[in-house]
C-alpha cells in the first residue's frame, strides 16, 4: 500500500464532492484505495437512499464483488473531496500471480465470506455508524440521488 501512498505507484484520480465513483449493478472491474477522503458506499432502497458504509484514507472501496466477479452491490459517493487510485482487474490478478497458490485461495474465500457478511448487514439495515451520524440530511439525499442518476444516464445504465 505504501508504494500507492508515496507516489511510486499510479496517480490517484481527482473525485469532486458528490461526485460518484460507480453504481449498483455496474460491472465490477476495479477497486479503489482511498489516499484522502470520504467515499459513502450507498444503497438505494423503495426510492430511499441508505449509507452502508463510510470509508476513507487507506481503506479499498469495492473489493466484495470484486473477487466474486459479480456486479456492484451498492453504490459508491464521494462526500468531500477525495482522492483515490483505481486499481484494475488485470492489474491486481497480475500481482497476485506472485503469491501461492494457497495465498490466492485464502484471498477469495476470505472475500467470499465477506461478501456473505455484507449481505446481511445489508439486508438487515445493520450498522454501527447509523447511530454516528452516518445517514443523510434531505438536501445531501436529494444531491446525491441526482449524481447518481446522472452517472447512470452517462454510462447507459
């Protein structure tokens, strides 16, 4: 992770506040690693938007369907200016070529289990940061409801 974070790796892209990073359904091509910032991971539930998660520095944002090749499971916003490096498919498979074999097993059962996990907190509304202020103001609601849409007209979705 230091290699990303000290600038020896690529450049991290520029994402705006509101600004949205993917959406529920898109393919799951790449992660992301958060080098500044908060990115609220989002789904949209009977017209409602419900925050799931709240990341920031140096964690990853989209790792569960990653390793599952399955679709995004919810949806990823930038709350404040943030700055992140999008690490590809292609990419992060290379480098896991180096591990064993046995790494790479552990790697995605892990994932699985993850992912698993996350389902039901989802499915059940379960959260600790809820209680944190975690959530979203109307108007916050309104504006991210509206990048999101608009994200989804521009790629077709």
């Amino acid at each position: 992770m230091n290699d990303f974070l000290n600038n020896e790796g690529p450049k991290p892209i520029k994402f705006k506040k509101g600004q949205v990073l993917y959406v529920e359904g898109e393919p799951s091509n790449y992660v992301y690693l958060i080098k500044s910032g908060i990115v609220k991971l989002i789904k949209e539930d009977a017209g409602r938007l419900v925050a799931i998660a709240r990341l920031k520095d140096k964690e990853f944002i989209g790792l569960e369907s990653f390793f599952s090749d399955s679709s995004r499971k919810e949806s990823a916003v930038a709350v404040e200016e943030t700055n992140a490096f999008m690490i590809k498919r292609n990419d992060l498979k290379g480098a896991m070529k180096t591990c064993p074999e046995w790494m790479n097993d552990l790697i995605s059962l892990m994932s699985g289990r993850l992912e698993n996990t996350m389902d039901i907190l989802r499915a059940h509304r379960i959260s600790d940061d809820l209680e944190q202020g975690f959530g979203f103001g109307q108007d916050e609601e309104v504006k991210i409801k509206k990048s999101l849409e608009e994200y989804k007209k521009k790629k077709g979705l």
